[in-house]
C-alpha cells in the first residue's frame, strides 16, 4: 500500500514535468489547464515531503488542495467554454466559497470525512454540466473530425472520469471509516486508481496538443 502512495504522489509530477520537456512544441489549447497541472505538481511535493517523509497532518493540505482545486478546473472550464457564461462561474465561484468557509470553520475530525463529501459532491456536479456542455458545442461543430485528435478531449475526460470515479467512495467514506477501519486503506486504493489514470489522461493530452503542431 506504501509503494502504491508512493507511486501516485511521485506520478502526480510528471504532468508538470513533461510540460517543461515538450512545452516549446505546444499550441495554445495547452494554457487552460496549466494551473491545474502545477498545482498537481505542487501537491504532489508536499504530500511527498510533509504527509509521506514527516507525517505532518495533512488536514489543512486537504481543505487547501481542494479549494485551489476547484478554482484552477473553474478556471479551465471557464476558458474553454468561453467567457459567455461569466455569471454562470461567478455564482458557483461564490457558493463554493461559502461551503468551503464554512465547512471549515465549522470542522471537527469527526466531521472531516463529510465535509470533503460535500465539496467533492459540489464540483463534481460543477464538472458534469460543463462536460456535457462541451461536449454539446464539440458534436455540433464540424471542424473536428475525431474526438481523439483534441488534447481538450483529454482534459475534459480525465476531470469527468476522476470526479465521478471517486464520488461514491467520498460519499461513503465517513462510514467506511467508521465501520471498516482496519481496512479503509483497501478502499482508499479506488483514489489512487483514478488519480493515476487522471495523471495519464492529462499527460496524453499535452502529447495530442504536441503532435497537432508535428502534424
């Protein structure tokens, strides 16, 4: 289970990573999902060196994490469905922001594993209405041949997949935690599952924005 953490934190700074190799090479369809990929990165260095080598408590890295979280794939999504639905963002920005606020001024350990239930809940419906709206927009164009060929694709997927995948663990974890204790590291593997395909998902994705100006 260690080996499988440590292989998760450490593949979390590839993104970034292999930005900086090819980044000379990419198009513009790359910028909209930057800052989530250096906050992977970021992240990826603290849980490394603070929750894995000094067993800090990772509470507050959790609630910070999942705040700029949610800011950097608002961001995304806000770029690439065009700035036309302005007020749309600026209302989900404010009603996040008052949940967050208040989940933690309000937090207790035992409330900690609900409390990230309901941020997670909260984007996760975020990402599926703008999934679908991308998704909308990209069938009713005919200038895209194939889904396959757009890195946007990928970005879009990976959120989708990861978000959804873990939603019903982060649902049930309060009780899991609760009722199955001495096994809740088990069912903590379906995360890391999902958070290494998200990781490759995006790394794909920066290698379709490459081979797009190859081509």
């Amino acid at each position: 289970m260690k080996i499988l953490l440590l292989f998760t934190i450490i593949y979390s700074l590839f993104p970034l990573l292999f930005y900086w190799i090819i980044k000379r090479n990419l198009t513009l369809e790359i910028k909209p999902i930057l800052p989530f990929v250096i906050l992977s990165f970021v992240g990826g260095i603290y849980e490394f060196v603070f929750t894995f080598l000094l067993r800090i408590n990772s509470v507050p890295w959790f609630y910070t994490y999942d705040f700029l979280s949610f800011f950097t794939i608002q961001y995304f999504f806000y770029i690439i469905l065009g700035k036309e639905r302005k007020q749309w963002f600026r209302v989900s920005s404010l009603l996040y922001f008052l949940m967050f606020v208040y989940l933690v001024f309000s937090h207790t350990m035992e409330k900690y594993m609900n409390n990230l239930s309901y941020l997670v809940s909260f984007l996760t419906l975020l990402i599926l209405i703008y999934a679908l709206i991308w998704f909308k927009r990209v069938f009713m164009e005919v200038s895209l041949q194939s889904l396959s060929d757009s890195p946007t694709f990928y970005f879009v997927s990976g959120f989708l997949f990861y978000y959804t995948g873990v939603l019903v663990l982060f649902l049930f974890a309060d009780a899991i935690y609760k009722n199955e204790r001495p096994n809740f590291q088990y069912y903590w593997l379906i995360n890391l599952f999902f958070n290494i395909f998200h990781k490759t998902l995006l790394i794909l994705g920066m290698w379709k924005a490459r081979k797009e100006i190859v081509n």
